[in-house]
C-alpha cells in the first residue's frame, strides 16, 4: 500500500507516539487485506478548510447480493461483528424503508457517537450519511452490490466519503482509516459466512 501524505503532515512528531500505537494495535491485518483494491484520493483548498478524503475497495465475494445487502442493512447488530463499533441501534424508520441510526465508534481512545441517516435500495445500494458527528465534517459510505459471474456470488463495491473537523485528528484518521476501511469488508464477509454459511468456491 502506497504511503498516504498528509496536508497536515507539521503535526507529525506531537502525534507520533499516538498514531505507532494505532498501527501496533492493526498490525495483525493479513497480507490479503493489505493487498485488497484500496485506493484514496485528496482534494485541498487554498483556505483552511477540512480535506475530502476517499477511500474504495471492490471485491469478488462467494455471497448473493441479497445476503450481502441484508448484512450491511442490519445496522443494529453491527456492534455485534463491525470492528471499532461499540454500539448500534436504529432510532426511527420511515415508511420508504430509510432509517436514522446513532453508532458509537471508539479510535485508540478517541470515542464519536454520530447518527447516520441510511437510505436503501435491496439488493442494489446501501447509502449511510452522518447527520451529526463531531469527529467528522462530512461522512458518507456507499455499498454497491452486483450480481456475479456465477450463481451466489456479488461484485462488492464500498466507497467512504469523509472529511475531518479538527486536523488534531487528521494524522491519526488518515494513516489508521485504510487499514479499518479494509477490517471493515472482511468483517461483514465473516459475518455472512456465519450466517449462511461457506461462500461460493468461485469467489475463493
């Protein structure tokens, strides 16, 4: 994975000691998750504003659309298997199947309780916006699902959107997200491998 500047990279020495911690804790990542199509793009402005950010990941996996759309909609047990997730729970549903959600979020120390407003179209597309957030300015998250080249399988695409608030935190959010970004896939992979099962051999 390539090294990822930071346009806050001045911060680098006062943070350091917090940010070796981080990636001591992630170190146990395997060479496949590090390997994985992960790619982030940076977009600045001349201004002091928060720096966009983006992280991607697309994978091949052994489950249906469905089964993979029916997981990442069940935001209430995501504290259940969601690394770094310590708590979930739905807080109001609407009649077109969209859903506000408040998650907590624990970072080496650093806890972001936000509520996301989630909107889904089974089995296509899960879209998860924070409505409040004090961590981040913007955070938004995209999962798309396609059908496979074989029966019960789905090409997964993830997509997170994000801006920090403080670029107290941007060193530390923009070495450690990759790495919780790729924990993240293989968690709800894991998950439906526990709920229905071996995946496809194909996807293998």
């Amino acid at each position: 994975m390539a090294r990822i500047l930071s346009p806050w990279r001045a911060s680098h020495n006062a943070l350091g000691a917090l940010r070796h911690n981080a990636l001591g804790a992630l170190s146990g990542v395997s060479a496949w998750q590090r390997s994985s199509a992960l790619r982030r793009a940076i977009f600045t402005s001349r201004t002091h504003a928060p720096v966009a950010c983006h992280f991607a990941d697309s994978r091949l996996l052994g489950f249906s659309p469905e089964q993979l759309f029916d997981v990442v909609a069940d935001v209430d047990k995501y504290a259940d298997f969601v690394p770094f997730c310590k708590s979930s729970r739905v807080l109001l549903r609407r009649p077109d199947g969209s859903f506000e959600a408040e998650l907590a979020i624990e970072f080496f120390k650093v806890t972001e309780r936000y509520t996301s407003r989630v909107t889904l179209d089974r089995p296509r597309h899960v879209h998860a916006a924070a409505i409040t957030s004090k961590l981040f300015r913007t955070l938004a998250s995209d999962w798309r699902f396609k059908p496979g080249p074989a029966p019960r399988t789905c090409l997964l695409e993830f997509r997170i959107d994000f801006a920090v608030a403080s670029p107290l935190y941007a060193p530390i959010i923009d070495h450690v997200l990759p790495e919780v970004t790729s924990q993240q896939v293989a968690a709800f992979t894991e998950r439906c491998t526990a709920l229905y099962g071996q995946p496809h051999p194909f996807a293998a």
